[in-house]
C-alpha cells in the first residue's frame, strides 16, 4: 500500500501546489506545463527507456543464457553463497538467483548501468521463482533491491566525463568523496534491512566480508589516490570496466563451446524474454515518471528547498550545502531528472564550487529508488513493496547525510 499513497501523493501534492500559486500569484502557465510534463514523461518511459531497454534486455538476457549453459552463473553463486547465504537465507544454497545477482552487483560496481540492469531484472526473475505469494516480495527480494538502490559503484565514470565536459580542474575529485558516500549508504541498506529481516549481522563470514570489502576500497582509494593521475583514473576506469565486461562476454562463449553448447541458439533462446520483458514493465514506467514529473512541473522542490534553506538558517547550521539538494531530493526519483540538476547546479554555481561538486557527489551517492522499484517489481508483476521502500529511503538519506559531512571535509 506504501506505493499507493505514495503514487497519489505525487499527484495530489502537486495538484494542491498548481492550485496556490494559480490562485495566489496568477499564474496562468501552471496546469499546462503540468499536463505537458506528463505528455513527455509518458513519451519518454516507452521511447527513451523501455525502447532502448528491450534492445539492452535482448542482447544481455541471451548472454546471460550462454554464461547459464557454460556453468559461469553456478560457479559465481558457489563463491559468493557463504556471504550471501546469511543475509539472503531465504534463497537456497547454489540457486541460479545468486549468480544473477552477483553479476547485477559487479555491473553496478564497475558503474556499467545498461549491464547492470537486464542483471538484475533476470536476478529478480529468478527471485521470484522462490516466492510463494507472487504480488509482494519475499524478504529476500527486498535484500536485493536495496541493495541495488543503495548504488555501491567504485567509479563513478558518468559524472566524472560529465565535469570534464563542463571544464573542471580535476574532473576525479569527487571519485573519493561518491566512493564514500555510496558505501554508507550501501552498510545503511543492508542494517536496515537486515534489522526488519532479523538477520544477525554479527556472524563471522558476514563480517569478514564486509571487513573485506572495506579494506578493499579503500586499499583501491589510497592507491588511486597517491600513485595516479586524473588522466590515469579516467582512464583506467574507461578501459577496466569495459575490459571486464568483454572478459565476461568471451568467458561465457568458451566455456559453452568447452561444454559442446551451440552457443548461437543458446543466446536465441535467451534473447527471446528481451522484447517481453521491456513491454511488462512499460505500465509501470509510465506511471512512476508521469507522477515525478507532476509534482516536478507543480514547483514543489523550489518549495521544498526554501523551507530546507530556513530551518537550516534557524537552527544555526551553515546553509552552503542547501543550492545543492535538488539533486539529492531528485536522485530517489528519476536519474535523468537528477542529472539534469546536477549539470544545472554545476553551470549555475561553477563547475568547481563547493555547490557544484557536491551535487556530483549526491548524484553518485545512491540510485533512483522509485524508478528501480516500479521497474523491477514491475517487471515481475509485484504490486505491494511491504518494507522496500523505507528501506531504500533510509540507504539514500544515509548516503545524502554521509555526502554532506565528506564534501565538506574535502571541498569546503
């Protein structure tokens, strides 16, 4: 029911806001920009997303057949399950579901979206094999889709072309700052989730992970950081990333043809889900982004941050961070919508202002909430979210919060 009123809410808020300023300031442009911004964000869920996802969905979801038939998918969840066996428990031990995830995640890691994403829609497909009440997610699929909002990427490659474009000293300056905060928030996701779930944490494979994994970052950061350059970091993030990707591409076609699998039926057989995937989830596009884009279009956030701006000021807290939370509050709901403050922010207050690289460090401090719910429970025709949502809200405030403390620390 969470998404129900939160659904409504959108409309209704931003209904009560065109109504105000219609009444109160005369503005007669309101409603209309409103029915135009959902006309556009109608156009673009089909055309610019679920379009372009069917041919990404294709293509992926037949490799992701290959890497099947190759045994690639069984020997990644047989590394992965003593982690993922305590805080999935839910899932059985050397389930397809687990190797799913496991390449969603390493997608998402080398910041490979349009990877990441038919990943983690077939991980979800997979989950969902596993749940015995088929329109709400079991706890496990709610592990794995905050896990997945939380955003954990090592380099944020995007927005750091994104600040090179728009002329920046050191276009790699936020690369530590969005590797911190996206951490937070991923630790903050699992706790959350884990304490809703009653998954003790406290286990010695658990935190030998995690311990792993931190130590791993930031062994990656201090390397990163005392013996490359700018140049260097771009471009080993460039070439690593897709290097991997191709490394998993080839791996999966030699280890099936070692197998004597006809590996161009194979990748047939799998691509045939693409096209049915992408129309499913059409619905739920279109009414996530139609509701973002009402109370976007109704002016709420310029509301919104007014309010920020004297609650802040009042409470005695510096207010440097306030120009910069469009993007934060825009994140949870749309990514393009949050790129587009980003690179607003950047032109409004410098490319390398305070303001300016703080937005880049939201953008990169968590991922669309709402969009990777409507479209992955969608995809599986999940209607009730139960806990989901609260959970990933918790995991972006945490980033958001853990993005304001290391930018000042770093920029300010």
């Amino acid at each position: 029911m969470s998404l129900n009123y939160i659904w409504s809410g959108f409309f209704l808020v931003g209904f009560a806001a065109a109504l105000a300023q219609f009444l109160l300031t005369g503005d007669t442009e309101i409603f209309k920009r409103i029915i135009d911004g959902t006309f556009d964000s109608a156009k673009a869920a089909v055309m610019d997303i679920a379009l372009p996802l069917a041919g990404v969905m294709t293509l992926w979801l037949g490799i992701m057949n290959i890497g099947e038939k190759a045994g690639a998918i069984d020997l990644l969840a047989r590394l992965i399950q003593p982690f993922f066996s305590r805080i999935f428990p839910g899932v059985p031990k050397n389930h397809p579901a687990t190797g799913h995830m496991v390449m969603n995640f390493s997608a998402n890691l080398l910041g490979l979206d349009n990877a990441a994403t038919p990943f983690g829609l077939k991980a979800m497909e997979s989950l969902q094999t596993l749940n015995p009440s088929k329109d709400e997610p079991t706890d496990a699929q709610i592990m794995f889709l905050v896990l997945h909002t939380s955003g954990l990427t090592l380099i944020p490659l995007a927005i750091m072309a994104q600040r090179s474009i728009l002329g920046a000293a050191d276009a790699s300056d936020i690369f530590i700052p969005c590797m911190i905060a996206t951490y937070v928030a991923t630790v903050t996701g699992i706790i959350a989730v884990a304490i809703r779930q009653r998954i003790n944490l406290f286990n010695g494979v658990v935190l030998s992970w995690l311990g792993g994994m931190t130590a791993a970052i930031a062994g990656m950061v201090f390397y990163f950081t005392h013996y490359l350059t700018k140049l260097e970091i771009e471009l080993f993030s460039k070439v690593f990333s897709n290097l991997v990707l191709m490394v998993v591409i080839a791996g999966f076609i030699i280890g099936a043809l070692r197998r004597k699998v006809n590996v161009y039926e194979a990748f047939i057989e799998g691509a045939k889900g693409g096209i049915q995937t992408s129309i499913t989830v059409i619905p739920y596009l279109v009414g996530m982004l139609v509701a973002i884009s009402v109370i976007r279009n109704a002016g709420v956030f310029g509301y919104v941050m007014e309010c920020f701006s004297w609650l802040f000021a009042h409470l005695g807290v510096n207010t440097d961070f306030v120009p910069s939370l469009p993007t934060a509050l825009m994140k949870p709901l749309s990514g393009s919508a949050a790129k587009a403050m980003m690179i607003d922010t950047m032109r409004t207050y410098g490319v390398d202002s305070f303001v300016g690289r703080l937005a880049c460090v939201f953008n990169g401090s968590a991922d669309t909430t709402f969009y990777i719910v409507a479209l992955y429970f969608g995809s599986v025709g999940i209607r009730k979210t139960r806990y989901a949502i609260s959970c990933g809200l918790i995991a972006d405030l945490a980033g958001v919060i853990a993005a304001i403390f290391v930018s000042y620390i770093f920029f300010h």
